[in-house]
C-alpha cells in the first residue's frame, strides 16, 4: 500500500509543478485567485482559471501523449476540487490535437533470428 501512495503524491506533485511552472505562479497564488474570482460571482467563462485551465490542456496534449495528458489535467482538476473551487465543463478537446503514440506491430518487433 505504501508505494501505491508514494506513487500517487508523487503524480499529483508533477502534474502541479508543471502547472505552475507553467503559469508562473505558486500553487498558493493560482488557489487564491479562484478563491476570489468565486468570491466576486464572476460568470465562470469570465474566470482566469477557467483561462488557466484551457491553456494547460492544450499544453500537456500537445506536449504529453494522450494518457498522461489526461491523467495530469485531471491531478490538476483534483487539487481544485479538494480545496472546494466550483469547476464548470470544459469545452471538449479535439482528439485529433492529443499526441498520440505511433502503433507497434508484429512485424516491428525484434526477433532471436540471427542474419
């Protein structure tokens, strides 16, 4: 159970360094901001952190194959969450922008013959 966990802390604690990293801001800052734009009753299309979040996606799916992209946003999301920041839908993400991994056939595996 334990790896389970250092394996789980340590996903969420790379997918918020590369989204502040991203941002350049600190986690604190980011949470604050959306705190306070929930605060004001800004519409959520006008929100920075739906900005945020939109930008972010389109980096790691351009950046990260489509797993990863998916799981990192979703960490992301998560953190949100759990500080209790009301997050509307999205717009839905064109597959077609996700990096997705070439397929591996048979006949690219590698076999024990010698030439």
């Amino acid at each position: 159970m334990q790896n389970w966990e250092k394996t789980r802390r340590k996903s969420y604690n790379d997918a918020v360094n590369r989204y502040t990293e991203f941002h350049g801001k600190s986690l604190s800052e980011l949470i604050k901001e959306a705190e306070d734009e929930e605060d004001e009753r800004l519409p959520w299309r006008k929100r920075q952190l739906r900005t945020h979040l939109l930008n972010f996606r389109a980096f790691v799916y351009k950046k990260y194959f489509e797993n990863t992209a998916k799981a990192c946003f979703a960490r992301v999301k998560d953190i949100y969450k759990f500080k209790e920041i009301e997050l509307q839908k999205l717009p839905r993400i064109n597959d077609k922008a996700a990096n997705k991994p070439e397929p591996i056939y048979y006949e690219d595996l590698p076999t024990n013959e010698k030439n």
